[in-house]
C-alpha cells in the first residue's frame, strides 16, 4: 500500500514515523511549508510534495490528513475524490460546511474512514468502557470528565502563539481540541440531546480563542455530565468520574489506575494500567486498527459520520457559550 500524510507537523510525524515501524508500505507526505517537506526528509526519510496534486499523483491509496483543524476538509475532498482511504485527525473539522460532500464521496466509492479520537486506545479508557458494559455501576445517573495543560508547555520548542491551538482562523480553542472528552463520554453513555456552556480566554494567554469551558450535557438517556476543558493547568490533568446507582469508576491520567467503588461490597478495587505503556502505545493501536478497518478486518470505531456528530456537539457548545442558551440537538 502507499500512505499519503498531509501536513508535517508533530502529529503527522509521529503517524510517519509510526507507519514505518509497522512497515507497511511506501509512504509519501504533502506539506506546503517547504521546510516541513525538508524536514521530513530528512528526519524520516520519506518523499515530501509542497503541491498536493503532486503528490496524489503518486497514486496513494490512504491518505492521513494531519494539518491543523481549520484545513481537515479541503485535502480530504480531494484525497477521497481520488479513491483514497481516510485517516483524518481529530476533529474532523472546525464546522460543518463540506462535511456532508465528504460523507457523499465517501459513502459513493465506498471508502474506509476514521477520525483519529487516540484516547480510546489509552488503556484507562478501554477499562472504563469494559466495566461499563458489564454494568459495573449499575444505571449511570452522572459523570464528570476534564481535561487540561497549559498551552505552552504543549510544544515547547515552539511559540505557542502561533500554533493553531491559539488561533480561531487555524480552529484551535479548548473546546474542539478538547473534543476527545466529548468523545469518549458519548462513547461511554451516548449522546446528548441538550447542550450548554460557559467559555471565554479567562487567562493571560496571547490567543484570541476560548482557554476555559464548562460543558453541561444533559444525555438522551437522563444522565447528565459536566466537560471541563482547559489551557490553564500547570500540571496536565486528565479525569473521568462516572456516578451510577450501584458505585462508583473513577479514572485520573496520572495515577495510572482505574477505581470501581461497589455499593455490593462497599470497598474500592483498583484496577492498574500496565506499567510499561509508552503514550506512543496509544497511536500504534489506533493505527492497527485503522488498518483492519481498510483491510475489511474491523468496522471503525469512528468514522466521519459519527465524528460529524460529535462535532455538532462541540459547536453546540460553542454556540451555547455565545448566546447564553440551552442548545438541542
């Protein structure tokens, strides 16, 4: 197979590099700052195109789409309409305009999509998803789940403010880098039928996008969930609380466990990761099983239509944060 990764920043390297460990076939890469083309030579050895018709004229027949949030649609119309196979990032997109062409053309040819959510490849999360699905906690009443960094620390060999992060025209903001939240708690409970937010740039960042959000779902099934998401923490910090009728699941990143509280034996069990995961662990997996997907082994886990829908729900928050309403979806 040959693999086209367009854009060459730190993501679409690291699928590069994670590609050429899987060894999986020839790989090409579009970017168009030439000097990401040169590093990418140079650092992983691979064909690098600053145009990107030149580079779909290598006939590949995947394509990953790795460039900043706002610029997600345009190469992936134009990788789909050449009978590529679509890895695209998440979110899929900083709106909707273009995505039902890109459903269309993918749905016609027959195509195999996914949008890159890795944290439900992170072995805390699958645990979450298993204990669930064996009614661990009985009926879910509630959940709280957050997520944050400060933004600087994200790429420090880098000026923050001029990463898409920071920048509405690029599609950066908490909310839609946040979206993995917002993704795994629908994966987890299902999906929402209200939404409402609070957000604005709380802090002394120099970015003109939201720093700080409070989500409020209420779930199709009842339940209802609270999604912080932000630049601000100095320390990364990343948790999930799950409330049901019979205990409790508690999940925090740094800890490196999952705790399950049971109303039956009213003690804790914890539930550790393994102690050897690499964070990396999380894209390789990701990646198999994109791969399986395209080799008809697996159905994706998310592919654009589903990614589609949960960014309704981040625009819905979004939405709700500027005019102060409960959003329905």
């Amino acid at each position: 197979m040959r693999f086209l990764v367009v854009g060459c920043g730190s993501i679409g390297k690291r699928h590069i590099r994670n590609l050429k460990a899987l060894r999986v076939g020839d790989i090409i890469a579009h970017d168009v700052q030439p000097e990401r083309c040169r590093e990418v030579q140079q650092e992983c050895g691979v064909e690098a195109h600053t145009k990107l018709e030149d580079a779909l004229a290598q006939k590949p027949e995947i394509a990953l789409i790795c460039t900043p949030t706002r610029l997600h649609i345009p190469p992936a119309l134009s990788a789909a309409r050449n009978g590529c196979h679509l890895f695209i990032e998440k979110p899929l997109s900083h709106s909707l305009e273009d995505v039902d062409e890109l459903v269309a053309i993918v749905t016609r040819k027959n195509l195999v999509t996914l949008v890159g959510c890795n944290l439900r490849f992170h072995p805390g999360i699958v645990m979450i998803k298993e204990l669930l699905d064996k009614k661990s906690v009985g009926r879910v009443v509630c959940a709280r789940v957050q997520a944050g960094q400060y933004l600087p620390d994200w790429h420090p060999w880098e000026d923050y403010r001029k990463g898409y992060s920071a920048n509405c025209s690029l599609g950066g903001g908490a909310i839609l880098d946040g979206i993995h939240e917002l993704d795994y708690i629908t994966w987890f409970l299902g999906e929402p039928s209200q939404v409402f937010c609070f957000s604005g740039r709380l802090s002394s960042l120099e970015i003109d996008t939201e720093d700080t959000a409070e989500v409020l779902l209420q779930l199709k099934s009842g339940a209802v969930v609270e999604v912080h998401l932000d630049y601000i923490q100095r320390s990364y910090g990343r948790s999930c609380q799950i409330i049901g009728e019979e205990g409790t699941i508690l999940w925090d990143f740094n800890e490196k466990q999952v705790r399950l509280y049971s109303a039956k034996t009213g003690r804790w069990q914890a539930f550790p990761e393994r102690f050897d995961y690499d964070m990396n662990d999380m894209y390789i997996e990701e990646m198999k099983h994109f791969l399986q997907c395209v080799e008809g082994k697996a159905q994706p886990m998310q592919d654009i239509a589903h990614a589609e829908r949960i960014l309704e729900i981040a625009l819905a928050a979004k939405e709700s944060a500027a005019t102060g309403k409960v959003i329905s979806l």
